[in-house]
C-alpha cells in the first residue's frame, strides 16, 4: 500500500510526530490502530476509500502518538490537520471493513 506510507510520511511532517512502524492486516472492526509504541497498522480494505477517507485515517492514527485517547484534545488535534474530517467520518462508518468484490489483487 504504497500510497498509505506515502500519506503517512506527508502527515506526521505536518503533524510533527513519527511512528516507530508501519504495518498492513486483514482486520474486521478496524481501520487502522495505533500502539503504545507508536506503531501504526492498517486495514488492507483501505483500498476501496476515497483518497480523503484514506487520508483522514492516516490523521487519525497519527493523532493517537499524541494522544492515547478519544478526549477533546485527540479530536482538537484530528481537527487542526483536517477540519473536514467529521465528513470523512460520517463516509468511513458507512462503509463496510469487508473488500468490495469488486476490488481484484
């Protein structure tokens, strides 16, 4: 997932954070997951998000090295770097974590 790791380069720049490592997985309830360590993982149906859906869960992980939780600072920071996100949220619920068939690898 080459465009993941390129968007995650390009944000945690701009976020001013870094991971200590970037991993993909098949997961069912999960988009992506940040560890204590700062490691960042990635569900492989990323694929069938639109690019701003992809990037906000890019933010959104990248925001947990900061903050280890889902209080107002975690969202204030997910906000300063994509005020748009709640958007992206509203999208990214909708959709189902199962790969479409459509999608062929």
């Amino acid at each position: 997932m080459p465009l993941v790791i390129r968007l995650v380069e390009e944000w945690s720049f701009i976020m001013g954070v870094k991971p200590t490592k970037i991993t993909f997985r098949k997961a069912k309830k999960r988009w992506g997951s940040c560890s204590h360590a700062n490691e960042l993982s990635f569900n492989l149906s990323l694929a069938q998000l639109p690019l701003e859906c992809i990037t906000y869960i890019v933010v959104h992980e990248l925001a947990h090295i900061t903050h280890k939780h889902h209080q107002k600072a975690f969202w204030q920071c997910v906000n300063e770097f994509m005020p748009e996100y709640k958007t992206c949220e509203k999208k990214v619920k909708k959709t189902s974590l199962r790969p479409s068939k459509k999608i062929k690898f």
